[in-house]
C-alpha cells in the first residue's frame, strides 16, 4: 500500500509536466514555465514535510498518507481550470499532498524492517516513484490526445481518491501506535530542522539529496520538452523516452539498494550514483536530431536509473541514523532540504536554458555540483567513525 500511495502522489505530480507544451499553448505562457509549477508543488511539499512528524504522531501514518492523496486529487482538479492563478494554487496543494507521504511511509518501515535490510526494502517502496513518472508518460498522453489536458488531470484526481479509499481497511492496524493527544503546534516545524543539524552524517545526507533531487527533478521536468523542442520527437515518442528513464529509475532503486546492503555501504553507494549522474548529465546535454534514438534512450536509461534511483537508498541511511523512534521526524528534517532542492533546482535550470538559448545548458550545468556531492560522499565515508558512517 505504500506503494501504490507513493506511485499516486508520484503521478499526480508529474502529470501536468509531461502535457507542459501542450498546457502551455492553451494557456499561452512557455511551457518553461512548468519548472515555476515544480518550484511552488516542492514549496508545498518542503512544509508539509516538516509538519509530517508530529501529524504521524497524532493521526497515524495511514491516515497522513490518505489526507495526502486527497489534497493531490484536490490539487489536480484546481490546476484543471483554465487559469495562470488557479493553477499555481493547484501546485501547492499538490505538493503539501506529495511532502508528507514519505516521512509517513518511512515510519511504518523502520519500525518493521530489520537494519542489514533498510537499503533494499526502502528502494522498494520508493519505486512508487518512477512508477508513478512511468504511468504518467505511458497513460497521460494518450489520454491528452483522445479527451483533453483538462480531462487527463481530472482521471489522475479520481485515481488518488480511489487510492486512499482502498488503504483504509488497513488503518486499525498500521496506525495503532498512533496518540491522539500528541500536540500538533507550530514550533515544532523546526523540530526536523533541529534534529538533521546536531546529526552530522544526517546533514551531509540532506546536502547531498539537495543536489540529486533538482538533478532528478530537471531530468523529468524538462525532458519531453527538450526532445520535443531541440530533438524534434513527437509527444507520444518524448512521453515514452521519460518512461524509459523512470523505468530504470525502478530497477535502479532496487539493484542499487542491493548493492548497498551487499556490497559498497549506503555512503558509497550514494558517492558512486553522485559520479554517475555527472557523466548522464554530461551526455544527456550532448543530444542531438541525428543521434540514433536507441543511444538516446540507453543514455536516458542510466541517467533514470541514477538521478531517479538514489531515493531509497538516501531514505533508508537517514532512518538507520535517524535516533531510534525520530525515523519519521529525521526523514521529515532532510526532505525539508531534499525539497528545497527541487524548489530550487527546475527554475534554476529554466533560468540557464534560456538564457543560453538552449536546454543544454541546464544539463551540463547539472553536472558539477553532482560531482562535488560524489567527492564529499567518500570524503566524509573515510572520516567518519564506524558508528557514524
């Protein structure tokens, strides 16, 4: 079910970027303009996540995650009317939809999951993610050409009430260590803050997944626009080219989760992705009209399984270090900053293609501050003590 929760908030976010030309035409602004809409859903999201802590402490992680999907459907359905304004108030609501659903999900694993598998089942959950950016460039633009943008949001707003519909059976249960006089008051928004700065490993992880969410949200923001702009791909072929990134995002999540429990360790699994996606940014910049399409999409598969397969195993090193019962509170301090990134991160890249003239510019710019993080990563694995790393 957190799965199914994650993939939802992931869809209903992504929904309206993958129709950005067209949205944009009807309403006659730039379809550049959709990293402005990212920036005002992560503004939503970034203070809802901060607010998740306490709201799961009181109410319960189910019940958390279904206020989400209700806010995300309502979000669509104002982003469905045409207008400027009403649309960006539809942004926000979708993000203090998306922002809580994490911290909640990330309460019910850590009470459940034992440490050597933190990594792997995080990663799982957390392919609700590109699950939800896979349904949203396979289903949205066949819907956008048969019935309209306007009707393709409103399908994603019944499919989020439905969802939360279907996750109430197992309320009782999962929300049991739930109190309902625990105290829901405004100062404790800096509580997660707090917690993440008197951590160290716990900040360099937030500072890092700064980095690696306005890389992810670039990739999935701007990618059907670019292709369908500078590659001059069709719609349906640019929709299918982001589901091929988030695909990998999948498979990713999982395989680099694996390798981390196995292998390599959370710190250099995440250096190592870090350097990844420095070379994908690199060579994604490095597209043109007469590369072979098949390259196109080997290059954007290992961009996805990279830029979009960090999450689960960041998530689940934050809950190992998190201090024990604080997962969702820890979870909710650092995705304050995960999603300050993605804030951040699109209108900044929107700001550089233009000015540059070119999405290009976006995407190689992208590459050196994910370098830098890959750098620090394994600065800071042979520094810190067993117990810290």
């Amino acid at each position: 079910m957190t799965l199914a929760i994650q993939a939802m908030v992931s869809m209903a976010l992504l929904t309206l970027p993958v129709m950005a030309p067209v949205v944009g035409s009807a309403l006659g602004v730039s379809s550049a303009y959709v990293g402005v809409y990212v920036a005002l859903v992560y503004a939503g999201a970034m203070l809802a996540s901060l607010s998740a802590g306490t709201a799961v402490a009181r109410f319960g992680a189910i019940r958390v995650s279904q206020v989400g999907l209700m806010l995300c459907a309502l979000g669509l359905a104002l982003c469905a009317v045409n207008s400027v304004p009403v649309i960006a108030l539809g942004a926000v609501f979708i993000g203090m939809g998306y922002g809580p659903v994490t911290p909640a999900s990330s309460h019910l694993l850590a009470l459940s999951t034992p440490a050597h598998r933190m990594s792997l089942v995080f990663s799982l959950k957390q392919t609700g993610v590109p699950l939800g950016g896979v349904l949203a460039g396979v289903v949205i633009p066949g819907v956008l050409l048969v019935t309209g943008w306007q009707s393709a949001l409103l399908l994603v707003a019944l499919l989020c009430v439905l969802c939360a519909v279907m996750s109430q059976p197992l309320r009782a249960e999962l929300d049991a260590d739930r109190n309902p006089k625990s105290p829901l008051m405004l100062g404790s928004l800096a509580q997660p803050i707090r917690l993440v700065l008197r951590h160290r490993g716990l900040t360099t992880l937030a500072m890092c997944s700064f980095v690696f969410s306005a890389t992810q949200l670039s990739l999935v923001t701007y990618l059907v626009t670019y292709l369908y702009d500078s590659l001059a791909y069709g719609l349906i072929a640019a929709g299918f080219a982001l589901s091929v990134s988030q695909v990998a995002g999948m498979g990713g999540r999982v395989f680099w989760g694996y390798v981390a429990d196995r292998f390599l360790g959370a710190r250099l699994m995440l250096a190592a992705l870090g350097g990844l996606m420095a070379l994908c940014c690199v060579a994604t910049a490095l597209f043109d009209a007469a590369m072979p399409r098949a390259l196109v999409l080997t290059i954007l598969a290992v961009f996805g399984a990279s830029a979009i397969g960090w999450n689960g195993v960041y998530l689940a090193e934050v809950a190992r270090q998190a201090p024990k019962g604080q997962a969702s509170l820890a979870t909710g301090g650092t995705l304050a900053v995960t999603f300050l990134g993605v804030v951040l991160g699109p209108p900044v890249f929107g700001a550089l293609s233009g000015l540059f003239g070119s999405y290009r510019a976006g995407y190689a710019a992208l590459a050196v501050p994910a370098l830098l993080c890959c750098v620090l990563l394994v600065r800071q694995k042979h520094s810190l003590s067993p117990r810290q790393g």
